[in-house]
C-alpha cells in the first residue's frame, strides 16, 4: 500500500512540475527566512547569558541628574569598584574594566627588527575579571594571570598572529614579551579562546586594570568624571539587589562631594539585560539591540512562516482538488475516508519533509551569509542541532495544517460528484476561504513593501539633508604629538590635491561614538545649575574647514594652552535666551575652565540625525587637538598615499590610520541600514511568497475553468476579456489588502519615525506607490497562467469531457 | 433474490418544488440475471444504478441486499458490502492516470487487503484472461479507449463480485469496440456473474435477459 501511494505522490509531483516547484520553494524559503530570524533573535537576546554567574552579575549604572535632564551612563568612575569591594562585604566580587580602547603593540622578530601592530579591542582588567567571566582558557592561570602589573593575555587568533612560529604549542608563548606603545615590555601570562560572539565583553587582549592605573592617575582616583570604567558585582542572590542599590544610595556620599553626590546615584543592572536595554546606550565596544527590535523581527518572522505555509496549503488544496477523479474512483472501488487521509497525508508529507531539507541547506547557506556581511556587528551564528530540531518541529505544524486539512477536505468527496468534477460547484466556501488567506498575505506584503518604501526615504534624507557642515572629501586621521601639527600642515598643503588642513578634538558631527561632554553655566550660577554640554576642541582653521556659518562674533584667533575664548552654537543659547549679538562677550563656566564667547555658529548637527541638535563650546585650546581633518581634490589613491607618507615621516612612531568622514558618519546609521536592508530583503521575499500563491492558485483556477474558457472562447469573448475575466476579481483583492494595510503601516512607521528627531513625513504618494508596486508584480503575475489559458484552442478544452 | 428495490423514490427540491428523479421504483434482481436499464436521457438510468450501487442515497423506500436492508445501514457497511459485491466499469473508463495498467487493477485489492502475492496472482489471472498482458505497464494515456474499458471491466471484475453495475460501458467506444466488450459481459454472465447495464443502444440491450424502461423516473 505504502508502495503504491509513493508511486502515486511521484508521479503527480512529475506531472506538477511546475507547481510542485513553486510548492517546495516557497515554503522552504518561508521556513528558512523564519529559522534565520529566529536563529538571529535568540542570538540577540542570549548577550552574556553563557556565563555561570550571569544569573548573579550586575553592572553598575549611573544616573547623572542636570538641571533639565537626566543623563544615563553605563559606565563608573574609576574608583567605585575598590570602594565597593572594601565597604560591602556582602557583595561576592567587584570587578572593573577600562576600555576597549585602541593600543599599539610592538614586538620583535629573529633579526630583532620591530614589527608594530594595531590593536583596537584592548581592555584593561583586574584580576576579578577573570573569575566573574567565564573564560576558555588555552594556556595559563586564571588565578594568576593578571596579578602581575605587567602582564598580557591574548586571545588564540592574536597568539597565532604574534607568534606565529608557535606550533599550537601555546604553552612556549607563554612568558614572551610585547611592548605596549614601543615602551612597556608586558609578558603574556595566558592565552585564551576568544569570547563568544554573543558577548558585551570585546576583546583580544587583556592587560592588569593596575596598569591602567598607574598610567592614568587623574583619572583613577576621580569620582565626578563619566570616564569609561565599566563595574559588575556579583551578588549571592536577586534578593540582595535592591537593599544593596539602596545602601549604595546612602553610602555614596561617603566619597562623592556633595554637589556630584546630589547628581549621582548609582543602580544595577543585570548582565543578561545589558544587550537588550536602550537606557544605558550601547556599552564601550560593543552594540546594543532594543528587545522592541527583537520582538518585531520574531513577530516578522512569524508573518512569514505564516503566509508561506498558508500559500502551502492553498496550492496543495487546489491541486489536490484537480485530484477528485482519483478521489471518486478509490471511493467507488473501496477505499475508505481514513484510506485516503492517509494517503493525502503520506504524500504531502513527502513534499514537506523535502522542503525541510532544503530548508536546512538554505538556512546554513544564509547563516554563512550574515556572519560575513554584517561585519559591523561581529555576528557569529552558528547552525546546531537545536535549530535542526526548530526547523522539524515548524515541520511537524505545517504537516498538521498543510498535509491534512487538504486531506480531510478531500477526502470528504461524494464518489458521484468527484467523477462527475462537479466539486467545484461546491467549493464556493472553499473559495472564500482561499480569498481571505490571498487578501491576508498581501495585506503583510503591502506593509513590507510601504515600510520599505519609508525606511528608503528616510535613509535617503540622512544622506541628502544638510547637515549644517561640509563633510565631503575629508580624510580623518589621528595626530599622536600635538607639537607635529604645523609642520605636518604645511607639508600637507604643498600639495595641489590637498585644499585645507584643520586639528581639532572631532568633526563637527559625533562619530564612531565619540565625543567630549562637559557642562556649562554662568558664572554667578551655582554647580547644581549646570546643563550639559558638547565641548568640541578646533582650531582656527577649523570654521572655515567645516564651512560653518558665524552668526555673530568671530573666529579664534589662536589656540592657547590654557584655552580663553569659546564659539558657541545657536542651541546653547536658548539655555539663556540670549540672541547671537547679546552672547558675545559673556563668560561661560565649564568643567575644565572659564572663557568668554567670541563667536556663535549656526546650528550644524552635531549628533546624527536620531538626536537632537545639543548645546556645543568650540574651545581654543592646545589639548585634544589629536585629530587631523584634510580635504582632498580628488579621492584617489594617489592623495591618500601621499597623506600616508607625510604622516609616517611626520610621527615616525605610530601606525598611520585614517578614515573618510562620510564614511565615519554613515556608520553612525548603521542600525537604520540594518533596518533598511532587512525591510528591503523581507519585501522582496513577501512579494515572491505572495506572488507564488497566486500564480499557483492562478494555475489551479484556470485548469479548473477550461472548460469555462472554452465555451466563452466559442461565443465569441476576445483573449481581453478572458484577461479580464480572471483577472479583475484577483486585483479586487488586491486592492481591499491595500486598504487594510495602509492604515497600519501609516501607524507602524509613524512609530518607527517617531524615533528619529529629524524625520521627513509620510505621504500618500508613498502609500500609493507602495500600492502600485503590488499592484503592477501581482498583474504581471495573474497574467501568466490566463494568457496561457485565454490563448488555447477552446476544441481542446471542450472535447476532454 | 440478490437484490430488490421496493417503492424507491428520490427527488431534490427545486423552486420549492419536489422534482422526482425516481418515483417509485420497484423491482427486484436474482442472481445470474442480466438486466438493461432504458430510458431517454434525464430519465433517471444512471440515478437508479447509483442507487443500486450505493453511491447514491434514495429518500423513500426500502432496498434489500442479499437480506441486509441497505436504508438502515450506516455508511460505513454499506461501503462494505458494495466493496464486497459490487463492481462497477463505467462509460469514461475512469482509470487513475498516473497508475499503469497493472497498478490501476491492483488497487481495489489493495482496500481489500489482500496480500502481496495474492494480488500478483490475481493481478496476473486478469490480465492472462483479457489478453492486455503486454499492456500491464502502458498508462492510460497510452491506451485506446477500447483497450481501457478493458482495464476498466478487469478492475471491476478482480475482487469477484456478484454483481456488476455499468453505466454505459460502450459509450465512448465504436462500435466494433463496443461488441468486443458486450461479448465479454455476456461470457461473464454464463459463468454466474449478475450484470445491471444502463445503456442507450437497442443492440446492447439485446444482450440481456430482461429491459426495464424509465421514463421520468418511472418504471413504463
């Protein structure tokens, strides 16, 4: 018997070729975008769970209370972290790092020549780091590995890289020395597996946090500061969380002075929420994905699976439909209902395990595709078993809906009927039915196609909106000695290709996360008044450099030591509600020092275009000034190699780097292109799923109606009208999914725009067009089957009776 | 007595009205007999043998099958004595397009759960007894349509039933083809087998022992 429908299933899946086809390809592609997503999701929202103490860990936040606002800050001052672990014995560990932040490294090879290296994931930690984490080890002690200060432990690529003569012997690193900026010999005390893709933790390289400390003096020991130190405690319990956040509130005064202690307060976070909280902003080094993300990707996700298993069963419904004779005539020779249910079941099954297998095969091959394409956030999927098991259990549902619903529907044939084919007659319910599910899909393909039509756009105005300053053809590039800068200036402009050379702190726009904050009030304020403030370091080329536009005052005249004129923005003013021509000349106090206003710029965005423009001091000041801007004629390689060449004669003990700013600032919508490409790729594959169900119910509809076609044919209707014929009811439906989808993607990205200060607004044309689209693919798509249909021989059709 | 109809009557509602498509049929059938089922088209030939053959329900009267009344049977037994007893060959042949030959006369024995080597066997009978043996693995398609009402009278003849139901049997086939299978039914008909055959043609119905006449769903 088994034999027999196996048969049966193979040579009606030969004889569909062409629907088996569009069958087994788009629900594989449905399951496997569905499995990606998943696989993404749940990665996403597995950030630091793998840690055995994650359950217990906490970071320690920091919530800076100004005047206006309310600053949230995911890093400590250095000192806490000591502080807490002598004050607090009820807390299990205390442990703090500084960084990741970019090192040199230099070691010597055989012929003792010195090869340098430039390591951007560098982080300084202390020995509790080791045993709050959990750490592969390769090599060495985690007991012991960082207690002496000059030690380093690198991770398995980077031993491989420095060492490369090593021979997976790792044990024969161990003990060898690397030099930190061509000065500190450090020895490697441990070699490591990298951390896990799914980790807040970046890094290669850890260095004892002492030796941090040693260096940075100032910075250690202040508490006021926001500087980069990341603390974790581990409790014993989730009990001991909040009576220790509320000893913290009371204890803290013991070292804050008493105006920062009014502003500060600290709280704990658990290390499982980090990856998935917005509040705190993405941690030094790493990314953050809003758990809101992760809920519309599963939810998208779902959408997908859904339409393609519905679009499943609507084609291998309508197949099997076309299948009534063989129905009929198993009836009437003594099969019985459950005989033929399980037959349909067997052979539908078949087709669902095949696309399963497919599945598989696509969701490895796309998996692959990720971890190689969204290198901005260093993803690491990986297939397991586990997600093998996913994939049979999406299986398993699809079978119950997909193999036996259209079994038991047909099943239920009366053997006359079936022969006779009058089962379409009474499949008017049937057909309603198979109406709702195409009015359903598209309704999902048209928010696609609209949300990506609005993402676009938006995209299309962070790049075309004036940011308030010039940012074409510049190279970025990092000035290590600040008493270098006038001769590498004037070399730099020597050349043709090279129009203006400026120094400063950071382009006008905050890139690659960074930026200098302060705060700032009138003198006769009091410390509790202060708002916060951008400080931005330029110097007196830098206006003009940018293009930025005075509104009143002047330009610096020269940068100072002790810095003593500041340029403000428009935003800053409003603090005051001083007019430009009222600003000039009064006094400013900031964290780092009095000056008087001597120029007010129009407002340029100084963040991105998802935040607001914020109040920024241009200071003239010798410090900070670590970075060079040069515009270039021409981006060719030419200028940028002579670039590299002055700058490596110029700071002839460094490793030149450099960077376009466009470049830079594109990054920082590395989320939105995130969003943009996955709206891109999701609409094209809901339009294909879409599109599939209804060529293949197209297909069925017009096998179905030969014979309908036959006759109009012979009364005389013109290929058009027999277009139209089958055409137009499937446009109506079309049409009412626009009008259902428009009223909810208009909301849904409502929502999604409201996230961005600058936005532009949604459009009926935008709608429309997103309507037409679907509109215009869903004709072309109908057309297919009816031209086919419209243009045979009606004889054909009627003689098969 | 194999089988007999008392008072049948069948109709659907139309416009509010009853519209007969049987009105009190009464006959009955005995073993060996070999009746044709006459009447225009619309008279209600096809209906009665639907009827006859329990493919069909009636809405009044009683109908005896070998002793078992089928009216008061559940669906489920009365698809079992049909498979039992019952074959049926029918004018569109009716074969299953994607089973060869062999397959398409295997498959009534396969609900009949036969085993495998009875079914080669009985398969093997068949196809020895209409000489399509060198046809056994053509698929319909490839089939005149002579040679498929072959096939179709082998598959309702394999399980042995007592009766065969055919509902214009020569209907599509010329005439030449359309004696080759009469002869047949007759053959099968000496050797016991009871044959009910609806049909249009004087000449078939001169093949059978007894005519019933419907004319409006009436027994003339």
């Amino acid at each position: 018997m088994i034999k027999n429908y196996i048969k049966i299933a193979w040579r009606n899946l030969l004889k569909n070729k062409v629907n088996t086809a569009i069958n087994i390809f788009g629900l594989s592609i449905g399951i496997s975008t569905c499995m990606v997503i998943l696989i993404f999701v749940r990665y996403e929202s597995s950030f630091d769970h793998y840690h055995e103490k994650a359950e217990n860990t906490y970071r320690v936040v920091q919530h800076n209370q100004l005047p206006d606002q309310t600053l949230y800050w995911n890093t400590t001052a250095y000192p806490l972290a000591s502080a807490l672990r002598n004050d607090f014995p009820e807390i299990d560990m205390v442990t703090q790092t500084a960084g990741p932040v970019s090192r040199e490294f230099s070691i010597e090879d055989e012929e003792r020549d010195l090869i340098r290296f430039e390591e951007s994931h560098v982080l300084f930690a202390d020995p509790f780091f080791l045993k709050t984490f959990d750490i592969e080890w390769i090599a060495g002690d985690f007991n012991t590995a960082l207690s002496d200060i000059n030690s380093i432990i690198l991770t398995e690529e980077l031993a491989n890289k420095y060492f490369p003569e090593h021979n997976e012997n790792y044990q024969s690193i161990m003990g060898k020395t690397i030099a930190l900026q061509s000065k500190d010999p450090l020895k490697v005390t441990g070699v490591i597996k990298s951390a896990p893709g799914n980790s807040n933790q970046r890094y290669n390289i850890l260095i004892p946090y002492e030796f941090f400390k040693i260096n940075n003096p100032y910075f250690s020991g202040n508490w006021s500061g926001n500087y980069q130190g990341t603390t974790y405690v581990v409790l014993q319990n989730e009990e001991l969380r909040k009576p220790l956040e509320a000893k913290i509130a009371s204890w803290k005064k013991k070292y804050l002075k008493p105006e920062d202690d009014k502003r500060i307060s600290y709280f704990l976070q658990p290390l499982t929420e980090i990856h998935n909280e917005t509040l705190y902003g993405s941690s030094p080094g790493g990314y953050i994905l809003p758990s809101k993300v992760l809920f519309t990707a599963s939810i998208v996700a779902l959408f997908i699976l859904v339409i393609a298993i519905v679009n499943f069963i609507n084609l291998l419904t309508a197949q099997s439909i076309s299948r009534s004779k063989e129905v009929g005539i198993r009836k009437v020779l003594g099969s019985k209902r459950r005989d033929l249910i399980r037959q349909f079941i067997f052979e539908n099954s078949i087709i669902i395990i095949g696309t399963l297998c497919i599945s598989v095969a696509i969701v490895s091959a796309l998996l692959h595709q990720l971890n190689t394409n969204l290198s901005i956030i260093d993803l690491k999927l990986q297939f397991a078993w586990s997600h093998i098991g996913l994939i049979l259990l999406i299986g398993c549902f699809t079978i119950l809906l997909a193999a036996i619903y259209p079994a038991i529907v047909l099943s239920a044939y009366r053997p006359i009927q079936a022969l006779k084919n009058r089962i379409q007659l009474r499949g008017t319910g049937n057909f309603n039915l198979r109406r709702s599910l195409i009015v359903f899909q598209f309704v999902i393909v048209q928010l696609f196609v609209i949300a990506a039509i609005v993402v676009a756009l938006q995209m299309n105005y962070f790049k075309n909106e004036s940011m308030g300053f010039s940012s074409n053809a510049v190279v970025m590039t990092p000035t290590p000695e600040f008493s270098k800068l006038e001769v590498f200036r004037n070399v730099l402009l020597e050349n043709n290709n090279i129009s203006k050379v400026s120094f400063g702190s950071g382009p006008p726009m905050a890139v690659h996360g960074f930026q200098l904050g302060t705060s700032f009030r009138r003198p006769e304020q009091t410390v509790e008044e202060s708002l916060d403030a951008e400080m931005k370091i330029g110097d007196v080329n830098y206006l003009d450099f940018y293009d930025l536009e005075l509104l009143a005052g002047r330009n610096f005249t020269s940068n100072k030591e002790t810095f003593d004129e500041f340029i403000v923005n428009e935003t800053l003013l409003k603090s005051y509600n001083w007019t430009p021509e009222e600003a000039i000349g009064k006094k400013i106090q900031i964290n780092e020092g009095q000056a008087t206003i001597v120029g007010v710029v129009k407002d340029y965005h100084n963040n991105s275009f998802q935040y607001e423009i914020t109040p920024c001091i241009i200071l003239n000041w010798e410090y900070y000034q670590n970075q060079a801007f040069i515009k270039i004629g021409n981006q060719n390689y030419e200028s940028l190699a002579m670039i590299k060449e002055v700058w490596e004669d110029t700071f002839t003990s460094s490793i030149y780097r450099y960077d376009f700013l466009d470049d830079a600032i594109e990054k920082e919508y590395v989320l939105e292109r995130l969003v943009f490409n996955g709206f891109t790729i999701f609409s094209i594959l809901a339009i294909c799923i879409g599109c599939l169900g209804l060529f293949g119910l197209m297909s069925f509809i017009t096998s179905r109606k030969t014979k309908e076609i036959g006759i109009r044919k012979v009364m005389g209707a013109s290929i058009l009208q027999i277009l139209s014929f089958f055409t137009k009811e499937f446009m109506r439906l079309v049409a009412l999914a626009f009008i259902i989808a428009v009223p909810v993607v208009y909301y849904l990205m409502n929502l999604w725009l409201e996230g961005f200060t600058y936005r532009i607004d949604i459009s009926i044309w935008m709608l429309l067009s997103g309507g037409l689209i679907t509109f215009i693919i869903s004709v072309i798509t109908c057309s297919f089957q009816s031209i086919k249909a419209a243009l045979a021989n009606p004889i054909h059709a009627l003689r098969e009776e | 007595m194999l089988l007999n109809l008392k008072n049948i009557s069948k109709w659907v509602h139309s416009g509010g009205q009853k519209v007969f498509l049987l009105k009190d049929i009464n006959f009955w059938v005995n073993e060996g007999d070999f009746i044709s089922i006459m009447g225009p088209s619309g008279s209600g030939k096809s209906t009665l043998l639907n009827v006859i053959g329990m493919l069909d329900d009636f809405n009044e009267g009683e109908y005896t099958f070998l002793d078992e009344s089928v009216h008061t049977l559940k669906e489920k037994h009365r698809a079992n004595l049909y498979k039992q007893y019952v074959g049926f060959v029918f004018q569109a042949y009716h074969l299953i397009d994607e089973l060869t030959v062999k397959e398409n006369l295997e498959m009534p024995l396969l609900y009949k759960k036969h085993s495998a080597s009875e079914r080669k066997s009985l398969v093997g009978d068949m196809l020895d007894r209409f000489n399509i043996v060198g046809k056994k693995d053509l698929f319909p398609a490839q089939l005149s349509g002579g040679q498929q009402q072959l096939v179709g009278v082998a598959r309702a003849l394999i399980a042995s039933p007592k009766l065969i139901l055919a509902d214009e049997p020569t209907g599509n086939l010329n005439s030449k083809q359309g004696e080759e299978i009469m002869e047949i039914f007759t053959q099968l008909n000496k050797e016991g087998v009871t044959i009910i055959q609806v049909t249009h043609s004087e000449k078939n119905m001169a093949y059978g022992s007894r005519v019933i006449n419907l004319l409006d769903g009436s027994i003339v």
